[in-house]
C-alpha cells in the first residue's frame, strides 16, 4: 500500500518546478490521499449542501460511499465492502490521524504530529498498533529544510530517503539533494542563466528554470524549463490582460522542441479547461473539450483520438445542484454507462 503520509521526490518536484517555494510541508502521494484532497478541495461546497454521505454506484455490484462532517470535510471512503479509509481531524481542519481497513479489520494507522501548523512527524503503525516507518520533518520558518524517510530494522530506526533542501534568500529554491540509504542519491539544481538555456542532462542531475516575460500584447507569459534525468521539457503558461491564466503549451525538448500537449483554460478560471489535446510525433493524437453551464460546471465533455469522435459524457444535477447522474456514450451515440450520485443530508 501506498501510504498516505509518505513523501516522495516525484511529488516534492510536482509542487516545486514552479521555482517559488511552498511555506508548509506538503504529504501523500497515495490515491487514497488525492481522493481527500479532492474533495476536501469543496468543502464550502459541502458545507453549504449539508452533505451527510454520498454513494456513487454504476453497476449492481460497484459502489463507493464518502461520509462528510458537519464542515464539510471526508472523513470516510469505502470502496464496496473490502476497503476503507477514515480519517479524523484537529479543530483546525488538520489531520490528526488515518486509518486503513480491509474487510473492516484494521491493517494501518497513520498518526501526525504537528508544531502548531508545521507538520513535525508522521509515524506508521501497523495492525498490532506498532511503529513500522516514520517520516520526521525540520523547518527553517515555515519552509522545509530536511526530510527523513526512516524505516524500523531490528529494533531501530533506518534512513531510507532523505531531502535536503536549500533556498535563495527570498526562499526561491536553490538546490535539492536527494539521499538513498544515507548516500547521496541525485541532485536538483534551479537554475535561470541564461534564461531558456537547455542544459546537458547527468544522469544524476535535474534542473529547473522558471522565468517571467511578455508577449507582445503587454500580456505575462511563464516559461519554465525543466531537465529531470533523460527527460527536458518546456512549459509556456500565457495569461491575459487580467492576469488570468488561458492557456499552457508544453513541448519536448529532446525531440527539436516537438509539442506534447496544450491546454485551454474557461477565462477567470485557471482550474478549469475548455480543451485538452496531446501529441504524438508533432500530430494530433487526443483531445477532450468541456463544456459548462452558467455555474462553471462541466455538463458534457467528448474525447476524441486521431481527430475521430471516441465517446462523450453528459452530467445532470439534482435540487441541491449537486451531481446526480452522468452518462457515457460510445461514438454511435450509445448510452454504455451510466453513473448514479445519491446523498444524505444532515
């Protein structure tokens, strides 16, 4: 199992390759977690709703179950009747603890220990409530300086991953280094001279560059450029007159600059995108455009490979404007699924 406090370098450089530091600690790369951070991410949302409990059932025999607080926070997901997590909070909305079931018999526990809101431990245990692996955090202010990874071997406590992290004075990232059984492992340099500079790739190194510019409109671009071991690519990000983000290019740059996908953002919306397309080998390969009602929610999205029509989904919503069913159609225009929402409410 993935758990759900581990942190790992593919998730630190997701968050960093933007080049501006991130002042708290960020945790969890499990699937289980993105479903938490999902819909923890409407917790207003819910709030507002009253949602007690939601079920999500496509066939007879497959459902799964989210059960929310008075805040509007998950608190359990259930997959069917084999899996569960449950999660329990501080007063603040942080987490205090998670837990994981399989056939409701407890199998791990994840506790946190936190310094105010700077996350100083979190430690695994398993079903015999016993410490198994711990990850401990240090802090310069609010940023991160050091991660340790540390694994319980006959009877101690075992370095398995370790991040050491250095800043700029402005708490821009300087340097990463990545350590693997208490050796250094790999390294990440952030670096912008001269801008757009594409560096020779080690096979130990990774670099990123992140610089600001204009188009000719007076409009902000973004152009980061990242090397991570075999692999360097440029992102473009354009933003409009209001500085809203509409639109992001990123391309291979081991391939001559070849495109690998774009996005287009709804204007004031920069989470949401109206059209997605990716590439393979310069040339169209997959598409999926959104479209949205007056709310900014998504009631149809179609998905198309190599320019033809693959299947479309349409989404309704009940009383609460809460969404209560979607259908999938084939490329004939045949219903092939159809997914049920239901709720209680408090």
């Amino acid at each position: 199992m993935k758990r759900i406090c581990i942190l790992t370098s593919i998730l630190f450089l997701s968050r960093i390759n933007t080049n501006t530091a991130q002042p708290y600690t960020y945790t969890g790369t499990s699937v289980w977690n993105s479903i938490f951070h999902y819909e923890n991410s409407e917790q207003e949302a819910n709030r507002k709703a009253g949602i007690k409990a939601k079920t999500t059932s496509w066939d007879k025999r497959s459902e799964i179950k989210y059960l929310y607080d008075t805040a509007g926070r998950l608190t359990d997901y259930q997959f069917g009747k084999k899996k569960r997590v449950s999660t329990s909070y501080l007063d603040d909305g942080r987490k205090s603890k998670v837990a994981y079931y399989k056939k409701e018999k407890l199998i791990e526990l994840d506790s946190f220990v936190w310094n105010g809101k700077l996350l100083q431990e979190c430690d695994m245990l398993d079903e015999r409530q016993v410490i198994f692996q711990r990850q401990r955090y240090k802090y310069d202010s609010i940023y991160v300086v050091e991660y340790v990874n540390e694994k319980l071997k006959r009877g101690k406590f075992r370095e398995k991953r370790k991040q050491i992290t250095e800043y700029y004075p402005d708490h821009t990232y300087k340097r990463v280094t990545y350590f693997k059984n208490g050796k250094p492992d790999y390294f990440t340099v952030f670096d912008c001279n001269p801008a757009g500079q594409n560096h020779k790739v080690q096979k130990d190194s990774t670099y990123y560059c992140l610089k600001e510019d204009v188009d000719s409109l007076g409009n902000k671009t973004k152009v980061t450029i990242s090397n991570f071991r075999n692999q360097s690519i440029k992102k473009i990000e354009y933003f409009n007159a209001k500085n809203e983000r509409i639109a992001d290019k990123t391309y291979d740059l081991k391939r001559g600059g070849e495109i690998m996908w774009e996005y287009y953002y709804k204007r004031g919306k920069p989470f949401l995108y109206e059209k997605f397309i990716s590439y393979k080998k310069g040339k169209e390969y997959y598409r999926v455009e959104n479209k949205f009602d007056v709310d900014d929610r998504i009631i149809e999205s179609s998905t198309a490979i190599r320019g033809k029509l693959s299947r479309t989904s349409k989404s309704f919503f009940n009383e609460r404007n809460l969404l209560s069913k979607t259908e999938t159609y084939n490329r004939r225009n045949k219903l092939k699924r159809e997914t049920r929402f239901t709720y209680e409410y408090y």
